[in-house]
C-alpha cells in the first residue's frame, strides 16, 4: 500500500473516532443543559426566603414565578387566567439599582410578567413554553435590579421559583458544550470520512515503487566479456588466451609443460617358427 494511502486512512480513522466521540459529549451534555434549566430554589411552596447575591454589584435580574396551568383565558378579559387567580405579596426585599429602568419604581415587587413588557395579555404570541414539559406556565417577576441580600414572598397558591441570576451562567456554559461537541462531531465525521474515501482510492490506484538496485562486482575483480570480436584476436596473448589488454601473459616456466603418454607396442607370436628354448 502506498504511503500517502496509509496515512490518509491514518488521519481519516482519528478523525472519525474523535467527531463519534464529539457527538458523544454533547448528547450527553443535554442531560446538564436540561438540569441547568429546570433548577429550581422553591417547587410547589406558598412562601419562602431566597438569598440574592449579586456578584458584580450592579444589580441582579431577579427571581421568576411559575405556577402550575395552562394558557387560557375562559373568561374573555384578555388576561391570562392563572394570573388573575395568583397574588404573589414580596415580603422583603434588598435594596435596587435605581439607574436600571423601571427598577426604581417596582422597588423590589412582584410583577406580572409572561413575556418582557407583555403583563398577562391574553395573547397567542405572549406564551413562555420553556417549562411546559413541566406543565408550568409563567406567572412574573421580582426583584428587578436588586443588590444582595434577602427576598422573601408568599403566595395563596403553590409556586415554582427560578433564581435566574444563578441559571443563565449555567445554561451558558452547558449550552457552549453541547454547541461544540454536536459541530466538532459533525465536522470531525465528515472530514475524517472523506480522508477514509480518498485514502481507499489511492490504496487501490497506487503502488509503492521499488527502489531499483544496482550489483557491483567486489573491488579487486574483474569483468571479462564473453564476446570478443575479431577485431580483437589480434591482441590475445599466445599463452595464456587472455586479451592482453586486461591482463598479463602467464610467464612461460610457470607452466609445466605436458607428459606424452606411454605407448606400449604388442607383436603377435608367430607360428611359423617352433618356440624356442624347449623343454
């Protein structure tokens, strides 16, 4: 397999695994962000006392009210009906930023309130569904604008109390995570499949090149040609039949010259003459 193949299948195979585990944080950062959302100082209370602590000191958004209900307006006042049968009284309260607008003047009180500067109009655009999983509907506000210290209220029917000064911090910072985990997941899956597609095709389209090699004859030895043309009989040395452009003629007396055979003559006898010597 080529390399530039291997290490796109490489990166391509991180990449994914890292975007699996991208969507994995933020799936399970959902589960936080639903909990952020759903905190609550007082569930199902008719009184209370809720600590305001304002960190930067220029005032707090306040505490919001929810009660148990619907959006309905039966009776054709144009006003929600949960907000004409709830009367939340604010007991104590700390002190507020006068420079925030319309902080003066609520001084800390309760204020009916579903969307911002809507009251309770009987509207269909002026509904807060963020906790109707819950079935709660928004009632209002209080403590608008106010430094630290201690808000008390009470109410003739049961309540639900969000700090919203303490949630939205949260909800921030879980929201951010869930944000980046789903975009690094999608974005790290994508790109790490198409580098495991390009990777693939070059796996199957290109091959590694061989390095060629090159045999070279131990120093000292030399090459002799097989071919010699006629050119070149001519200058063969005599005794050894060697070129002598390549090397040097044997000397004459290192070379011992050749026995001749022994031949041995055998004469048929003849039969003509008796053998002699006798018996």
């Amino acid at each position: 397999m080529h390399t530039a193949a291997k290490v796109l299948l490489i990166f391509g195979a991180i990449a994914t695994v890292g975007g699996i585990v991208g969507f994995a944080i933020g799936a399970g950062q959902l589960d936080d962000l639903d909990d952020s959302w759903n905190t609550f100082e007082y569930e199902g209370a008719t009184n209370g006392t809720i600590t305001i602590e304002d960190k930067d000191g220029v005032g707090d958004w306040g505490v919001t009210f929810w009660v148990k209900g619907e959006y309905e307006d039966k009776d054709n006042n144009n006003v929600w009906d949960h907000c004409n049968s709830t009367e939340i009284i604010i007991t104590a309260n700390p002190e507020v930023n006068n420079s925030w607008d319309d902080a003066g003047e609520l001084n800390g009180s309760f204020y009916y309130e579903v969307m911002p500067y809507e009251g309770c109009k009987a509207e269909s655009y002026n509904k807060d569904t963020n906790r109707s999983e819950k079935g709660l509907v928004k009632l209002g506000r209080a403590c608008w604008g106010c430094y630290s210290g201690e808000l008390s209220f009470e109410a003739n029917q049961k309540v639900w109390v969000t700090y919203d000064d303490k949630i939205a911090p949260n909800i921030e910072k879980d929201g951010a995570i869930v944000a980046l985990g789903f975009l690094g997941g999608f974005g790290g899956i994508c790109c790490g499949i198409l580098l495991l597609i390009i990777g693939g095709i070059l796996a199957f389209t290109m091959n590694d090149k061989k390095d060629e090699m090159m045999y070279m004859p131990p120093t000292g030895n030399l090459m002799v040609s097989n071919s010699v043309n006629t050119t070149q009989m001519s200058d063969v040395c005599g005794n050894c039949g060697l070129p002598q452009t390549m090397c040097e003629c044997l000397d004459k007396s290192s070379i011992k010259p050749q026995s001749k055979p022994t031949t041995t003559h055998m004469s048929q006898p003849s039969f003509d003459e008796p053998p002699q010597g006798g018996l």
